[in-house]
C-alpha cells in the first residue's frame, strides 16, 4: 500500500519510513511542489487534519486520488507554564530553524534559573482515505528538558530532551532507543491498525 506524508520535514520522513518499512511512503513533495498550509488549529489533532486536507486537495487537483498522513507534533515544558506546545516550530519566530527553537527554549530556561523541568512530546496522526473519511491517533514521550545541549542526534528539541528512565539526551542517544519512547512512533503503532483495515 502506498500512503502520502503532508510532511517535507526530513526528521518525520525519515522517522516514519524507518518504521513503517512494509508500507511505500512518500512525501507529497514527491509528487507535487512543496505549499504553505497555515496551521491555525488550537489542538495537535486539529493541525494535523488541516495539514492532511490542504495536501489532499492538492494532490486530487492533481489527479492524485492517494491516502495522505500527516503528524502534528510538539513539545510542552511545565516551566514555561507547559509551552510551546503547538506553537513548537514558531517558538523561535516565524520561518525559526530546529536550531533557533532549542536557543529559544534554553534562553527561556536560563532566564527563569531552571536547569531542568518536566516536559512532554505529544505526536497526533491524522489520516484521509480515499473516501475522505478522518482518523486521528495520538501517542506522548514524557521525561525532561535541561538548559544545556548534548549531541545531535534525532532533530529539533531532541538535544535537551532526556525521556523518563533515561539519563542522556535524546541528542545523545541511539535513535533505535528513541523508537523505544517515541510519542511519533506511539501514534503510527495505532495509525498502522487504522491503515491495515483500509487496506
Ligand atoms: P510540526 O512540524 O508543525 O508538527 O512541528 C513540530 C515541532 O515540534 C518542531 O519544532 C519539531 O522540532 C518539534 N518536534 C516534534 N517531534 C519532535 C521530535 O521527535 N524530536 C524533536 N523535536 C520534535
């Protein structure tokens, strides 16, 4: 079966295909020219069902008739009153690089004297068959952000997140010990049930 990413960003897409291994996945960008979508959901599901829709028109005004995935995800710190949450790719500012965000948050850690605080990742999966019928799965990574980066493995916030029962980044970290917590990867576990009755 071959499902279509609403995604470009090259940490998802290789997260996604490394574990769906039996399933053909492709970015849209595959198939059609990247396009702003403007996420002005107020939940990680709604964002990921406004990305799914707008890429599924596209690509049916294309000609594609495909079943699309899309992942909304982010990260929210109790020090900063559990942001950014689904602000997490603008956290450092509209067009903010992974890189900008992490300064951000570190910025934001240092200036309330906190070196370490308890935070989440939450992913939701959102998924459009062919009969536009919506699915929606959701999967969290729970443990701790400090104001220091380690390493750079994985993306994103990944350099200052240390997940429960852990005591390294996930910068730091194997990505297959990452699969082992990861909130993405919760999600496609249940996404993959969705797709198999599809199928
Ligand atoms: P989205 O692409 O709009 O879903 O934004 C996701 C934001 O959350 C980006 O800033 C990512 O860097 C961050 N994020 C989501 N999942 C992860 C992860 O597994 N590791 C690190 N950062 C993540």
């Amino acid at each position: 079966m071959r499902v279509i990413l609403a995604t470009s960003n090259r940490g998802k897409v290789r997260e996604i295909k490394e574990f769906w291994r039996d399933l053909e996945v492709i970015p849209y960008t595959d198939l059609i020219d990247a396009f702003e979508i403007e996420e002005n959901g107020l939940t990680f599901s709604e964002n990921a069902i406004i990305k799914a829709k707008a890429v599924r028109k596209s690509l049916l005004e294309k000609g594609f008739n495909e079943i699309i995935i899309s992942d909304d995800s982010g990260i929210s710190v109790e020090a900063l009153s559990w942001a950014p949450n689904i602000y997490s790719a603008r956290y450092g500012g509209v067009n903010a690089s992974g890189d900008d965000n992490l300064n951000k948050m570190i910025k934001e850690l240092k200036a309330k004297n906190v070196s370490q605080s308890r935070a989440y990742y939450t992913a939701a999966i959102a998924i459009i068959d062919k009969n536009e019928k919506v699915y929606t799965t959701h999967g969290w990574m729970h443990g701790d952000v400090i104001d220091e980066r380690f390493g750079d493995k994985g993306f994103g916030y990944d350099p200052i997140f240390i997940p429960k029962g852990e005591s390294q980044t996930l910068g730091v970290l194997d990505d297959k010990i990452k699969e082992g917590y990861s909130h993405r990867i919760k999600a496609l576990k249940l996404a993959k049930i969705i797709l198999d009755k599809l199928h």
